[in-house]
C-alpha cells in the first residue's frame, strides 16, 4: 500500500501481539519504523504514560496513537485505516 503517513511501532521481546501486527503492516506492504523497548523499561514506561496506552504494542500513524494490534484491525474492518494512511 503506497502511503505517506509515518507509521511507528513500539514493540519488545516476547510479544506475540507485537509480531501479529508487524505480520498484519508486512501483508499490507504498509512501511512502518520499529522501535524495540525489550529490556527498556524505562523507556516502555515513558511511552506508556505518554501515549495513555497500558501493553505493547504501541501503533502510532502520524504521531495519532492507533492503540495495539486488535486496534489496528478493527480500523482495517471499518475501512478507516487506508483513510489514515492517506494523511
């Protein structure tokens, strides 16, 4: 999917929600930047608390956090998700 929207992906080791939704981005052939926090905690807290959001994954599309790998699905099933690929 050609996009031009920045789509970052915090992950850490083992996540099984994790590599179900970089396997969802690769299908897609929708570009992402992955940021592994494995053995951050530090750093996994920061985003946590930045983003509001509690478990890994954390899935942001232009800086607007998308949630984890279920949330990332139920956009793609409403039809929204290509809607935010194209900002």
């Amino acid at each position: 999917m050609k996009t031009n929207a920045k789509v970052v992906i915090y992950t850490k080791d083992p996540c099984p929600y994790c590599t179900r939704a970089i396997n969802f981005l690769n299908a897609r052939d929708i570009p992402f930047e992955e940021i592994d926090l494995t053995g951050n905690q530090a750093e996994m807290d920061r985003m946590k608390n930045e983003t509001g959001w509690a478990t890994m994954p954390i899935i942001l599309i232009n800086k607007e956090l998308v949630g984890g790998y279920t949330d990332l699905v139920a956009l793609e099933n409403d039809n929204k998700l290509e809607a935010m690929l194209a900002k």
